[in-house]
C-alpha cells in the first residue's frame, strides 16, 4: 500500500502540479516526509522546485526520456503560474505523446503563451493547431455524432480553458454545454465523457453550481476512475464545497480522501 501511495503522490507531482497552489505543494512534499517517511522523494521534489529557469530549460532541451521530462515542464509553468519565472519567458517541447501534453499546454495558455504556436499532435502524421481543431470539430458536431467526436472536442477545449471566455467561438461552446447538460445521461454520444474534462470545462465557464452538480455526480457514480480524475476530485470540491466532499469521501480515492481534501483547499 505504501508504494502506492508513493507511485501516486510521484504522479501527482509530475503530472497535477500546476492545479496545486503554493502551500498545497508544500504540504504535499511534507506529506511524502512525514507521512510517507520517503525523506529521498520529498528531497527530490524539494531540489525540482529550487531549480532556477536556466536548468529547468537546460533539462527539458536534453535527450531524456518524456516521461521523465515532464515534470521539469511542469515545475517550470507552476513556477511561472507563482510569479518565480518571469510571465514572458518561454519553455519549448516537441511532445511525442499527446496524452502528456494537454495539461502542460493548458498551463501555457494559462500564462499568456500564443494558443497558435502551441501545437496539438492529432496523430503520427498530422499536427494543427487548437484553435482550427476545435473549429474543425464544433462544425462536425451538427453533422455527425459518435463517442469520440465529443471527448475528442473537450480535450483541446479544456486545454484552451483559461481563455475561454475570450474565445471567438464561445456561443458555439456555450450552446455544446447546454447540449452535454440536457443529454449526459441519454446520449450514446456522450457516453465517453469523463469527469475531468467535465469539471474542467464548466469550472472554466463558471457556470452555475447547481446546474452542473446533477451531471458531475452522475459521472462519477457511472465511471471507471482512475489518475486521470483526480483533477475532476480537486475541481469538483473547490466548485460544489460539502456535496463533493460528501460524495467523495465515500469513494475509494487514491491517497486517501484527507489529503484530497487538503490539497483541494
């Protein structure tokens, strides 16, 4: 159980950082210290987060491996997010791997990089742009419906996020909302929709509450959970408060639903 909780805490980490705050990152190397007794991984996280920008970009410019790679990434667009990296300085990375790139890319956003030199990799053989994707997408919607059409659009939508309501094309996201509400339970469409790209989505529209609390808990009683929908745990506390924690603390959530709880605050 130990390692775990220590595999976990490591991912959340590399992958989740930038959803933490300064003093949730604190308690969270000071978990891995106290709690965990990994004093070696609480090191680590300690020296990742002193790194000035010169060697986060030193690193991230080398041979390594992605996966090793990203959580420098990450450290870096956390330490920017936190005003410790100047807000016009720049990281590059040609991901290979989309899957690792959607987070760090919401983040590039998040601190003014240009959405049109962010590059969204649909495939081995085609790279565009987020913004013509979405385009591409929204437009396809009204013509066709299947499973993967609206997973596949909420993705980059959620990587646009931050700015998003700023987007050229926010009626037409408004009006796929409202389509995902009226729907989520009757849909075979929607059926791929997950949680995470849910919460992520109508936490960026600030939407009401109590019009988006029916679905998140529906979502989260009906899926298959994993890693992934840890972020939809810290949104869904900091947006429904008491009816997240009391849905949540009945779920077996990885690491425990109190440092959920601690790092959601």
């Amino acid at each position: 159980m130990k390692m775990k909780n220590v595999d976990f805490v490591k991912s959340i980490f590399q992958m989740y950082l930038c959803f933490l705050s300064e003093n949730n990152v604190n308690y969270l190397t000071e978990y891995c210290h106290s709690v965990l007794k990994e004093t070696r991984l609480a090191a680590e996280f300690g020296t990742m987060l002193t790194m000035n920008e010169a060697d986060l970009i030193s690193i991230v410019a080398s041979d390594r491996e992605e996966g090793d790679i990203l959580p420098y990434i990450n450290v870096y667009l956390w330490k920017q997010r936190n005003n410790k990296i100047k807000k016009d300085s720049r990281i590059i990375y040609k991901f290979k791997h989309q899957f690792n790139a959607w987070h760090a890319h919401r983040f590039m956003v998040a601190n003014g990089y240009e959405l049109s030199l962010i590059p969204y990799k649909v495939s081995e053989d085609e790279i565009a742009t987020y913004d013509s994707y979405i385009e591409k997408w929204l437009v396809h919607r009204k013509v066709a419906s299947n499973e993967d059409m609206y997973q596949s659009l909420l993705l980059p939508l959620n990587v646009i996020g931050p700015k998003i309501k700023e987007y050229k094309l926010l009626p037409e996201v408004l009006e796929l909302s409202r389509y995902i509400l009226k729907h989520y339970k009757s849909k075979e469409a929607l059926s791929s929709l997950t949680p995470t790209c849910f919460a992520l989505l109508f936490d960026d529209l600030s939407y009401p509450e109590e019009e988006t609390w029916p679905a998140y808990e529906y979502l989260l009683k009906h899926k298959t959970l994993g890693i992934f929908d840890y972020v939809a745990y810290l949104i869904g506390i900091r947006m429904y408060g008491k009816n997240a924690r009391r849905l949540l603390w009945k779920m077996d959530i990885p690491g425990g639903f109190d440092l959920l709880d601690s790092l959601a605050r």
